[in-house]
C-alpha cells in the first residue's frame, strides 16, 4: 500500500481538516492567502494538525518555488543559495522552515535583512509558541498563527471518507480506537491504518493495540492539548489541589514533555502565583530546574513531583506579579518621572540611611503612585511588618 499520509495530504485549503478559525471563508489568514498579501508567518500547534501542508497549500495558490528546510539542519549558505538563485525571479520563492523555535539567533539575523526586502516569503513552524524563541525584529517582521488539534467528529469522518476510497476492511469498533488513539493526529491515524491494514483484513481492535498500546499523550484532542495540560497543571498548583496537580504533571511526563520546560513553567509560577508568601518556593524552583538539566527522566520526574507539590501546598500571592505590571504599563502609558536631584549620581544632598539607623526619611519617586499592595500572606505578612517597623 502507498502511504497513505502522502497519498491524501491537502492540496487546497477547503481539504485541510480542522482549522475553520483560520480558513473558513472570511478568516483573516485565508483572505490574506487569496488577496496574495501574506506577510511572513509562523505557525505553532500539536503535530499532525496540518502545519506543513497549509505552507504546501499556500505555495501552490501563490505559485511560488517551494523549498522546505528544518531549523535543526538549516545551513546558512543554503539559504544563501536560494536567495542567489532567485535574485532576479519574478516570483520569490516560499521557504518553508520547521521546528522554527530552534532557529539561532545568528540564523534568524540572516534571514532577517531578506524579509525586509521581501526576497522570500518565509513561514515557519513549531510544536511550540515559537513567540519567545523569535527575535523582537524577527516577531516585528511577521504573523503568528497558532493551529488547532483536530477533533474526533472531523477525524472520523476523514477516517471513513479514505476507508471507502481503498476499500479497507475494517471492524467498526477499530474506527473509534484509530481516532481515540491519534488524538487529533491526522498523520499518525494514517501510519495506524496503514501498517494495521498489511498486517490482516479485516483490521481488528487486537492488532491495532499490538501496534499502539496506548493512546498517544503528545498533541491530544483539543480540550486536552499540550498547551491545555500545562495549563490545568498551572491552574491546580495555583488552587491548591495536591492530587491534581501531580495527575497533569503525570499527564505531561507520560505525554513525552521535556522535564525543563516543566521546571520552566513551575519556576514562573513560583514567582508569579506564590512570590514573597513563601520565598523558598522560588529557590526550590530554580533547583529543580537545575538538576532536571543534569539528571534527565526517568528521575527528574521525583524532583519536579516534590517542587510541584511544594508550590501547591504553599500560600499564593500574586502581589509581585501585580506591582512590576502596573509599574510597566505605567511607563507603557508615557509615564515617565524625572529621578529626584538627590538620587542622582554624587548627588551631595542625598541621605546616607545607614548614617540613621538605617532608615531616614527622603523621598525617591517624583509621585505619590503605590504599586505594591502587599496581600499579607504566609511570609509576605511578616515582610510587611518588618517594611513598617523600617519606616515607622
């Protein structure tokens, strides 16, 4: 049997399943593929949704050369090379990129002058947000656009539709495992299908699980994604709930995710949801982040299970998270105080506090704006009180 994720990989937009946010008629990012104004744009979503056959669809609409590459083998003189060789063209070509979160910053500051001159249309992607691996000039140059899992409705009936076109023998309770196990893949169903269907007809739900014991944890259905178990991690931890916290933790480890980008996640929410209620907790954060970079799985899974059971079981205060952003959307906003004369360099009328016992009183901001509100929680109380012995 040919490959079957080959054989029936989209060619237009109205036969790739599952992105109507993105390609219905009337979303933006179809417009702009039809109008011919796609600016440079980087895809992210689960593996299997459809990422590179939209960069292959967009290519054929705008009849452009088509070249694909991956971040992690990119050579710069390859580029380099197509750039040359479509100097004059009228059409330029279309350079696809995968795993575009891997790009270095020397890579990204290669292709950065050839997106301003348009010498390419460039679309990357990702698994991954690629928001933060991209440079601020890189982001400025282009369009993020995040595609979703596909669901199990849209899955079955493409399941069926390439079933009736090969005249498969199937059982009908393999239809439901081949989409429950995918979770939202469309190429893995399809690898599924294939390999099950050399190995006997009918296909029975036996020889399915002998392939696939278990439904795949990376890129799941849409309620249940990499994004949305990360975030019902987070969302736990942040409500106190021990056992629910370490069941998405659980989730994530047994989905293939990498144990730095947990302890990543956790160390933010040490600061942003727990902060100076418990300090330590930031500590514990950065610790865990450190070992589970030397030890790797299947051991880091015990320290990121202590720290998340740490900052689940610790008093929550965001009171930290709040004051640093009303502070920047204060100078966002063209807020902008002048520095008292006194704080300022050699300045000879600024007071020496440990001249005073420590404190004396002087005035270090041009306004009287507050942007700590302490929440006197866990330790933050008790820094509360020192901070009012200080000054009082």
């Amino acid at each position: 049997m040919v490959n079957l994720a080959l054989k029936y990989r989209p060619q237009t937009l109205d036969s790739l399943i599952g992105q109507e946010h993105l390609l219905a008629k009337g979303a933006v990012l179809r417009k702009l593929i039809e109008a011919d104004a796609l600016p440079h744009i980087f895809l992210y979503g689960p593996p299997g949704c459809g990422k590179t056959s939209l960069a292959r669809i967009i290519a054929i609409i705008l009849e452009r050369p088509f070249y694909e590459m991956n971040a992690t083998t990119l050579k710069i003189e390859d580029l380099r090379k197509i750039f040359k060789a479509h100097i004059n063209a009228l059409q330029k070509p279309l350079i696809f990129i995968d795993e575009v979160h891997r790009l270095s910053k020397n890579q990204q500051e290669v292709l950065l002058p050839f997106m301003e001159n348009q010498a390419a249309l460039i679309i990357g992607a990702s698994t991954e947000n690629p928001y933060y691996s991209l440079t601020a000039a890189m982001r400025s140059r282009s369009h993020l656009f995040e595609l979703k899992s596909i669901q199990e409705k849209e899955l079955l009936a493409f399941l069926e539709n390439i079933i009736s076109l090969e005249d498969i023998d199937i059982e009908e309770e393999v239809k439901e495992y081949l989409v429950f196990s995918s979770t939202g893949d469309v190429r893995a169903m399809l690898n599924l299908l294939e390999s099950a269907s050399v190995v006997e007809s009918p296909i029975t739900l036996d020889i399915l699980k002998q392939i696939r014991p278990h439904a795949m944890q990376a890129g799941s259905s849409e309620s249940e994604s990499h994004y949305e178990l990360t975030s019902a991690m987070i969302k736990s931890i942040r409500g106190s709930d021990i056992d629910a916290s370490i069941y998405y933790l659980a989730r994530l480890i047994d989905g293939g995710e990498p144990a730095e980008f947990i302890a990543r996640r956790l160390a933010i929410l040490a600061s942003e949801d727990i902060g100076n209620a418990n300090p330590p907790a930031l500590n514990l954060a950065s610790s865990t982040l450190n070992i589970v970079k030397h030890i790797g799985y299947p051991e880091a899974r015990i320290s990121l299970s202590q720290l998340v059971i740490y900052l689940a079981s610790s008093p929550k205060s965001n009171a930290a998270y709040l004051a640093i952003d009303v502070a920047l959307n204060d100078i966002q906003n063209g807020q902008i105080y002048a520095i008292p004369s006194h704080l300022k360099t050699h300045a000879k009328r600024y007071l020496y506090p440990h001249d005073y016992n420590g404190w004396v009183k002087q005035s270090y901001l041009t306004t009287s704006r507050k942007y700590y509100h302490t929440k006197q929680i866990g330790f933050e109380k008790t820094l509360w009180q020192w901070h009012e012995k200080i000054i009082n």
